[in-house]
C-alpha cells in the first residue's frame, strides 16, 4: 500500500511489524523504531526492512514523500496518520 507524507507528517505502525519493508518511492523518510537505538533515514529508491515487532514512526522530510509498505506482518498493524 503506498502513503504520502508532507514534510514533518508522521505514519505511525502499531503492532507487530517485524517482516514490513519500507520503500522510499520519492523524497526522505526518517525511520524510528522501539526497541532500535538508531534511527534510519532512506531516500528515494531505498528501503528499510523492519526486523522488531513494536512501534515504527515514519516521518516525512521533504515537501512530498511517498513510501510504500510492503510483507506480512503476522499479527495485524494499526496504521495511524499523524499530520501537523
């Protein structure tokens, strides 16, 4: 399923993510993730595999990001769209 987020627009996975990939169709993602001491950022054409079940934020950094989420998540995600 492919979202957009403008800059600063949060999409928040609730659940058990383990096994979703991120894609970065256009723009910047900032990635955050419970239980990860990093934070992950990807650009257009790159991709982000979530490997803990938790949750994830993803952040839009530019003007217009699109991202698709791709996989199965086992359990269920609660999508929720955060917006400025």
């Amino acid at each position: 399923m492919d979202y957009q987020l403008s800059n600063n627009e949060m999409l928040i996975l609730d659940g058990y993510s383990a096994g979703i990939s991120i894609q970065c169709e256009k723009g910047v993602l900032w990635i955050t993730q419970a239980g990860d001491i990093n934070d992950h950022i990807i650009k257009t054409g790159e991709s982000y595999q979530i490997e803990n079940s938790g949750k994830v934020a993803i952040i839009g950094r530019s003007q217009k990001s699109i991202l698709k989420l791709t996989g199965e998540s086992g359990k269920g995600t609660l999508l929720t769209k955060y917006t400025n």
